[in-house]
C-alpha cells in the first residue's frame, strides 16, 4: 500500500479542469516545487529549480526597474507640468513691478517653493524707492556678488543652476524667511552684453527638495526663460 497522500477526488478534478490557475499562483507553484525538491533527496542537485530561482531573482529585479522609471516618468511629467504653468503665470503681467511680485507669490506656489527672490548686481545702492517696495521679492547687490555667493559653499566656476542644502541662509536675500530655508536652486541669469548679471534664488524649507543629485534641465529652461522676460522689461 502506497504512504504516499493522494488528492481527494473534487480537487483532483478541479486542478485538471483548471491547470492554468495552478501555474498562476507562485504560492502554489513554490510548495510543488519545495515538495518536489525534497522528494528527490538532499544529494541530487535540481539544475532546473536552481535555474528557475535565478529567473525568478532577475524577474523581481526587472519589476523593480519597470517600476522605478514609471515613477520617475510620472515624477518628471509632473515636473514639467509645473515649470510650464510657472513661466505662464511669469508672461501674464503687463507691469514690471507686478511682475516682480508674482515672483514671490502665485509663481513660488506653482513652483511649490517657500521663498522666491531676484537678485541683481548694481553699482547704485539699493535705497530706490522701488526697491524698498520690492523688499522680500529683489534684492540690489554690488558687482561681484552673485559669484561670490554661488562659490562659498560649491567652489569652482558658477554653473547656470546651483541646487544644494543650506544650514545657515542668507539673511540679505531671505530677510525674515532665511531661519527656516534649508535647500535652495540658485539659477544664473545672463541679461545680455553690457549688463550685469542677476540670479534668481527659490528656497525651500524641506532639505531634500533641492539638492546636488537631483537634474537641473527643468530649472536650466525655466532660468532661460525668465532672463529672456528680464531683458525685455529692462530694454
């Protein structure tokens, strides 16, 4: 008489019915094989089941690709979709000073930065009345500045799109904001020959919204537009 278990005969008939539903549970397929594995005694090595498990390895890694570049497909679209609907709301106004303040207003919240801040280089100082209106918005700084500033945390030659953490902002360009700025993009603005250059600084409280690791080709587009609408309000 045989020790051997057999199957009852209802699900004896169900698997025959339906053997596809057996080969797509893995739950399933994996006690057939473990059982198949220990039937066969612990000195015979099963190429096949070991060749299965690698297949099964290199089949989970590849989902964990497939799902990575979805994500980060998704994550770009999304960003694009914001930098597109920031430079609409940039090219709305008519007046240059409302144009400075959606800077600090709807564009930062498009843009889902808490501070956003226009800096340019002036041998004039910064007692203009329209610049003290502008406080919080632009920020008048002496020739050399924008260098100056982009290298004392990078170093090297100023790149058009600076990304990176920041323990102790710069209370010049935040004013009250700067207690609380923990990353900031800082993008290079060239207004044409014979111009200083500007630069437009978005900090974010969050530490990880900006940092060296992350692309800058969104930031690098939005910075060429927006120097493009420089130059044409200062011409």
């Amino acid at each position: 008489m045989s020790s051997s278990p057999k199957l009852e005969d209802d699900l004896r008939e169900a698997i025959i019915a339906k053997p596809d539903s057996i080969l797509d549970d893995q739950d399933v397929m994996h006690a057939l094989i473990a059982a198949n594995e220990k039937s066969m005694g612990g000195n015979i090595v099963d190429l096949r089941g070991i060749a299965m498990e690698r297949l099964e390895a290199r089949l989970d890694r590849l989902e964990d690709t497939h799902r990575s570049v979805i994500a980060a497909a998704y994550e770009n679209l999304a960003g694009t979709n914001l930098i597109h609907r920031a430079i609409l709301r940039l090219l709305d106004p008519t007046e240059f000073e409302v144009f400075l303040r959606n800077l600090g207003g709807e564009v930062a919240e498009i843009l889902r930065v808490d501070a956003v801040t226009l800096v340019l280089e002036s041998a004039q100082n910064d007692e203009d009345p329209a610049v003290q209106r502008l406080n919080g918005v632009l920020c008048v700084a002496e020739p050399g500045y924008i260098d100056r500033y982009l290298a004392q945390r990078n170093g090297g030659a100023p790149r058009q799109v600076t990304l990176r953490q920041v323990q102790n902002a710069s209370d010049r360009i935040y004013g009250q904001a700067a207690g609380w700025i923990r990353s900031e993009a800082c993008l290079r603005l060239d207004f044409g020959q014979g111009r200083l250059p500007g630069m437009l600084v978005m900090g974010a409280e969050d530490p990880h919204q900006f940092s060296p690791q992350q692309g800058t080709d969104l930031l690098g587009f939005f910075a060429g537009v927006f120097e493009r609408s420089m130059r044409h309000w200062l011409s």
